[in-house]
C-alpha cells in the first residue's frame, strides 16, 4: 500500500513548483469545493463512523439485555407452566 504521508508530500512538492496565481486558484477552488461537498454531505443526513460505532455499541447492548429478559420470561413461563402442573 501507498504510504499517505509519500503522496502528501508528492502533492505539495507539485503545488509548492507552481506559480503563485496558480496556487491561489486552486487554493480558491479547494475551498469552494470543500464547500460544496459539505454542503450536499449535511443534506444526506449522514453520520459519522465514530457515531455509528457508537450507536453500533447501543445496539449490540441492547441485544444482550432483551436476549436476558427473554431467558428470564421463559424461566419464569416454566417456573409458572410448573406450578399449575402441580396443582
């Protein structure tokens, strides 16, 4: 795999090499673009991984505790089942 920080610095040795209008433009356009993509990011309602982990966690809990009420209602439709039987 590519190391991250090999084609960072690729690309600033690039902008670095180019003339100072050429550098304000694309600085303008990255900034327009990060714009944009925010911009249409907020209107997709999506979320983030850290809280889609989190909620992934909330989830998974969740589970566990209706998995354990639900042995305890069988245990106790049992206990129950049981003591009319004896009756």
């Amino acid at each position: 795999m590519i190391d991250p920080k090999k084609i960072e610095e690729f690309a600033k040795s690039i902008t670095d090499s180019m003339p100072d209008g050429v550098k304000k433009m694309a600085e303008e356009t990255e900034g327009k673009v990060k714009q944009v993509i925010q911009a249409q990011l907020a209107r997709m309602d999506i979320v983030t991984r850290e809280e889609f982990d989190v909620q992934s966690q909330v989830l998974l809990r969740t589970r566990e505790k209706l998995m354990a009420l639900e042995q305890r209602l069988d245990a106790l439709d049992a206990l129950n089942t049981s003591d009319k039987a004896q009756d």
